[in-house]
C-alpha cells in the first residue's frame, strides 16, 4: 500500500485532530489513518486498488472541508523545523479570560454572599456580570464552539461540544433569568468554565508542539558553515552552498557538516550522535564520514557525496517527522464519555422543553427547563477531572526525577505492555571505564597507568579521558604530544636527560604487541615505554548499576523487554546476556531507521511500547513508540522527540514513571465513575423540573468540587509510587 503524508492547519485540540482522523477514514481509498496533533501530520495508508494522488486530493478535499486546510507533506529541512501552531492568538485569549473572568468572579460572590442588597442593586450587579461574561464565552471561548460544531459534523463530539453547551446554556439562561427580571444567574460558571479549560488547552498545546524541536535540534547538530577548497586554499561558504563533488576540510574536534568519504588524512571519528557506538572509529582514506559526527584526532578532506537536505541527518529529521504524524491521538476517558454522552444530553434537553411545553407548560418555562438540563449536566467535573489527575500526578512525577511532556503521556505510559531499551549511554554508562590491566611484569600496574596518562595528557578522545590522572598531567608537561590518526598517541619528553624519554599509547598492530590474546566486546590501550611494552589496560562501556534490577523488575510486573542498539553484535550480546534476554529480544547494530521500523512493526502485532534512549539515533525510534523516554543526560534532540524525560542518572526513574502512571489511571476511572454517576442522577431530577436553575449551578460546582476533593485524598495517600529498584 502507498503512504501519502498531509500536513494540516488550524487544528486546535486533539478533538480536531480525531475528527480530521475520522473523516479520512471515509475517503474512499483509505485503508488507515492516523492524524498526530502534536505534529500536525496525517498519514494516509492508501488501498492497492486506488490511485494515490486521487485519493490524496479527496482526502484534502475532506479536511478543507471542515476548516482544516490540508496541503502536501514538504521534506525540506526548512518545513521540518516549522512550527505548526494552530491557535497562535491563545495565550492572548487565556489572558483576556483570566481578567474579565475574575471581574466577573467577584460580582457574582457579592450576589451569593449579600442577601441584603437591593433589588435594583442586585440586578445591576447581575447586568454588569453579563457584559464582562459576554465576551469571555463568545470570544475567548470561540475555538470551542468552532471546534465543538466541527467535531459534531464528524461524528466525534467530544468535551469541546459539552463545554459550548455547557458554557453557553448557563449564559443563555443568565440572561433568560435577567430578561425575566430575576438577578438570580450564573455567569461565572459559563466563564470560568471558559477559561480554566482555554488555560488547560495552552499548556497542553505548548508542550505538544515539541516535535519541531526535535527536528530543529536534529538539524542543528551539524555546522551551518564549512571551509571549501579552492584554488590551493580554502574559503568558509555556508553547508548549503556546497554540491556533490566538492571538497572541504575538517579540523579535529569539528563536527562534519556534510555526507562524504575521506580523500585527504587519517582519523578517528566519533559516531555516537547517529549509531550509537560507545568508542570512536578508525578511518582513513575512502572511508564515509557523515553529517554530525565529530572528527577526532586529524585534519582530513572529504569529498561531498550528501548535500544539505539529502544527508543521513535529513532522513532522520524526516523520520521523527513522519513517526511523530503516525502517533494517533489518545482520547481521554472523559473525552471517550463525551462523545457517546453529548448526543444523549443535547437529545434530552430537546425533549424536556418539547415535553414540558407539550403538556401546558409556557414557552418560556419549558426553555428555563430545557436550559436547566444543559447547565446541570455541564462538563466540569467531566472536564476538569482529567486535566487535574494528569496535573497532579505530573506534578508529583517531576519530584521523583521524571519529567511528563503532558497528560497523553501520562496515559500512553499506564497502557505499555513492552519496554525496549538502547544499550549505549541508556542501559550503559556511555563512555569507555577500565576493567581490566594487563601489565608485564605482573606487578607494575600502577606504573603502566601512570605512563599511558602522560601519553593522553590533554587529549580528548574517549579513551584519552579514561586513562588520565592528575599526576600524569603533570608529568606531561615536560614532553610533547604527536597524534597518529587511527593507531594511537605518543609523547616525547623536551629534555634528553629525562626518563622516560618516549612513550606510546595505542592499538596492539601500531606497537607490534603480544603476548595476550585479543579481549572479546573491550578495547585495548596498550603501552610503550622507551621501546619495552609494559602491557595493556582492557576498557569497555559498563553496564549501569542498576540495570540488572530494573529488567528484572519490569518483567516481575508483566512487561515486556527488546534491546535495540546501533553497536556491533559482540558488545549487544554480552549486555543482553548480563540482562536475560534472549536472541529473538536483542536486534544490534540498528540503524535510526531500524529502531522505529522495529516499533511500528511491534505495534501493528498489538503492542504498546516505551523505548528509552538517549541518543540523536535513537529520536527516530523516540517519537515512533507509543512513548519515548529520555534519559537525563540525552541529547537535546532526544530529549524533545521523547514524551518523558528521566532527570538525573540511573534507570530506576523508569520503574516509577510506570508505577505513577497506572496509579493516575486507576483515579481518572474513579474520578469518571463519580462524574457519569452524577449526570446519571441530576439529568433525570432537572428534566422533571424538580430542581430549580440556581441549585443546578451549585449541583453542577458541587461534582467539580467533590472531584477536586477525591483527587486530593489520592495524591496524599495512593500517588506515592514505589522507589524502584535498588543499585546494585
């Protein structure tokens, strides 16, 4: 089947992006669709029977229709990094909300609070109400009527549909009540309603749109300028600039801005950014080089063979894009409620004034009634209970050193029945520690160290960074330092009369070393003094301490464990051994591409998944799972492809973000349960005309309240999640 990619605008909340979701799946052609918010993406996966570009154009067709505007997926890095904001005016609405609403607020407690007052005076203060509210519900709350009639149209009303009718019945019927010369009204709720819903859209929306930082970071890994020979020199002209066959020069330590092979030098490359290898790599001329990697210990040139916008760098960027617009949005409870509740109570408030007027009643007492239903079946218990657990148990999260993007997060996490891990700088520490010396004649082990730290004295290799010591740095000062790209490093001391006079520090074929058979899964450092070999110092990526615990944990709780790792099969097996798993768990060396393919094919056998990882490799993989988490010392462009961030060191923190989660889970059920349970009740009395509107208005804060209440007594008594399991 043919994949089409649209990009659409205007989308407001996750609602919208359901019902552009449900629309396209009416196309005629359309196998599936899934539409992200976030990413504000839909793609389409189109039947072998149908032409993609006809159903491409019915499919915009469809979303033009109800008011979002659809256009082709752009791959350049400049639509990549673009913001897709649907509501750019909303901070200007919340804030606008938040000032009439509380005018409004204390107008309305004068009412409440002073029964004293005048009948004159109360309906001035009435009158003033309704001005300030007026513009509170049909302006700020205007996306939510728009919203709430287009998700109407598509068969998927949600909150957004309750929250206008909610909002605007109790006004409807303020006014009603002022018409009749009645002060008794109920602003406040239709406005405040209004805006505690449009602040909880804006940090919603906020964190949200994070998927353009993650390509943004992506992209901003590799330089923006480089320096292009020509003419016997060189010259700084921007990356974009440059075309397949130029050449340009790398100074050590810069990172490669451009795709291509070495033609000129030798060096070690750092390529941990895009496959995730713990030790840097030998390379020399002929050898491929790509954008973002960093260029070790020699001056090279390359020739360009990946311009900007086709490096391995943009098919990454492009991936977290296209993963990110894959991810369909989570409904919450309340939202799945509400759209099989709002045509039932829109249905009864119809029968209840068709009804009352039906059976003698006045016109105006059968409305009174009808608008009664809708204010005393407001959604705010509904609403509110959702954003409130989430914002609580985020809350409490971060305390415990993880970082929730939002509530959808929340929930993605509290339904995972598999969790895969990367291996470098994830489940290892990420950097190269020494586990084993090797030293000839037994017993000079801390002579060999001592050696090889005046060797790497104020290198900054990986391996350089493991070797040194205070006192070699010293030591070093007396000597000069001469790099040989993709053997090793050696040291000459400045003054003759000095011992030692020479020493190198490298791989066993540049010193011609023996005499120990080659380490499995570890890199060797071997030492050279004055022409003797003294031996050899074994170095791996270690295992973190409480990894061990945490996969045994996981799986004591039911879930699933997959490592996926961009590093060679050696170093993958002895890890997944370490850990348990077996060979159909462990895929090594993983492209980006690899991980999130591995992913999505999990999930379409039934899976919910959460990788963690840290690396710009593993963003791809991030943003495909049904929840990414960053490890604290991830990349940036990690960090804002994932949903979850663990802040601070160690794996236990994930341990807690999934305890956090089902906890969160099990009160939003609860929370429902009293809000459907209330409904259940008050509908039916306010049909009867048993209740009057003021005591409707209270009904409808009570179950608010009482929600508040039970969200309270859960987070001091049940969100206190386990500490995880212990460092080993």
């Amino acid at each position: 089947m043919a994949t089409i990619l649209l990009e659409l605008d205007k989308m407001w909340c996750t609602s919208c992006a359901r019902a552009c979701e449900r629309v396209l799946q009416r196309v005629p052609g359309v196998a599936t669709a899934t539409v992200g918010f976030g990413s504000a993406v839909a793609t389409l996966e189109v039947r072998d029977d149908h032409d993609p570009a006809s159903v491409a154009h019915r499919a915009a067709a469809a979303t033009d229709a109800m008011g979002y505007p659809a256009r082709p997926f752009d791959p350049s890095p400049a639509s990549l990094i673009t913001t897709h904001a649907p509501t750019m005016d909303l901070p200007v609405r919340v804030a606008i909300g938040a000032l009439l609403g509380m005018w409004v607020m204390a107008l309305q407690i004068v009412l409440y609070v002073d029964p004293t007052l005048t009948h004159a005076t109360r309906t001035m203060l009435a009158r003033a109400a309704g001005v300030l509210s007026t513009p509170v519900v049909f302006v700020v709350g205007w996306p939510f009527i728009v919203a709430g009639w287009r998700t109407l149209r598509a068969g998927v009303a949600g909150l957004d549909v309750l929250v206008s009718a909610g909002a605007i019945g109790a006004w409807g019927l303020s006014v009603l009540q002022l018409v009749r010369g009645v002060p008794e009204v109920w602003f406040d709720a239709a406005a405040m309603l209004v805006v505690f819903l449009s602040a909880g859209r804006l940090l919603d929306q906020r964190a949200r749109h994070q998927g353009a930082d993650a390509v943004r970071d992506l992209l901003a890994l590799a330089p923006d300028r480089v320096q292009r020979l020509q003419d016997g020199g060189t010259e700084e002209v921007p990356a974009a600039e440059i075309r397949r066959g130029d050449r340009i020069a790398v100074a050590p330590g810069e990172r490669f801005a451009l795709d291509g092979s070495i033609r000129e030098g030798s060096t070690v490359i750092d390529r941990s950014a895009l496959t995730g290898e713990a030790l840097p790599v030998a390379a020399g001329p002929g050898g491929a080089v790509f954008a973002a990697e960093i260029n070790g210990d020699g001056p090279v040139v390359i020739e360009v063979e990946g311009e900007v916008g086709q490096r391995r760098v943009d098919q990454i960027a492009r991936t977290v894009r296209i993963a990110l617009g894959r991810r369909s949005e989570v409904p919450t409870l309340g939202e799945r409620v509400a759209e099989h509740l709002v045509p039932v109570i829109m249905a009864l408030a119809v029968a209840t004034g068709v009804g009352a007027w039906w059976l003698g009643g006045d016109p105006e007492a059968a409305t009174l009634r009808a608008l009664t239903v809708l204010v005393v079946s407001c959604p705010c218990a509904l609403g509110v209970s959702a954003p409130l657990v989430s914002a609580v148990a985020i809350g409490r999260a971060a305390s415990h050193g993880v970082l929730f993007r939002d509530g959808d997060a929340l929930r993605r996490l509290a339904e995972i029945d598999l969790v895969a891990f990367d291996k470098t700088g994830t489940l290892t520490e990420g950097s190269p520690v020494i586990v084993g010396i090797d030293a000839s004649p037994p017993g000079t082990t801390e002579a060999l160290l001592y050696y090889a730290s005046i060797a790497e004295a104020g290198a900054a290799h990986p391996i350089a960074k493991a070797l040194r010591r205070d006192d070699g740095d010293d030591a070093a000062a007396g000597g000069e330092h001469r790099t040989v790209p993709g053997s090793g490093i050696e040291w000459r001391a400045t003054r003759r009369t000095a011992s030692p006079q020479h020493i190198r520090v490298g791989s066993r074929r540049w010193l011609g070393a023996g005499g120990w058979p080659e380490a499995p899964g570890q890199t060797e450092a071997w030492v050279e003094v004055d022409g003797t070999i003294l031996g050899r110092v074994r170095l791996t990526d270690a295992l973190r301490s409480d990894a061990v615990s945490v996969a045994r944990h996981l799986r004591a709780h039911g879930l699933g464990l997959r490592l996926w790792s961009g590093d060679a099969a050696e170093p993958v097996a002895q890890v997944a051994q370490q850990l348990g798993l077996s060979a159909t768990e462990v895929h090594a060396q993983s492209s980006p591409e690899d991980k999130s393919a591995l992913a999505t094919d999990l999930q379409r056998q039934g899976h919910r998944i959460a990788f963690v990882g840290d690396g710009v490799n593993d963003a791809p993989a991030l943003a495909a799972a049904d929840v990414g988490i960053a490890m604290g010392e991830a990349t940036d462009a990690a960090r804002a492809a994932a949903a979850v961030v663990i802040r601070g060191g160690g794996l236990a923190p994930v341990v807690r973000a999934i305890a956090i989660a089902r906890s969160a889970r099990g009160m939003a059920q609860r929370a429902l349960i009293w809000a459907v349970s209330y409904n259940a009740i008050a509908v039916p009395v306010a049909m009867l005309g048993w209740i009057e509107p003021q005591w409707a208005a209270l009904a409808m804060v009570g179950s608010s309240l009482t929600v508040t209440a039970g969200v309270s007594r859960w987070a001091s008594r049940e969100l206190h999640p386990p500490p995880g399991p212990a460092r080993r």
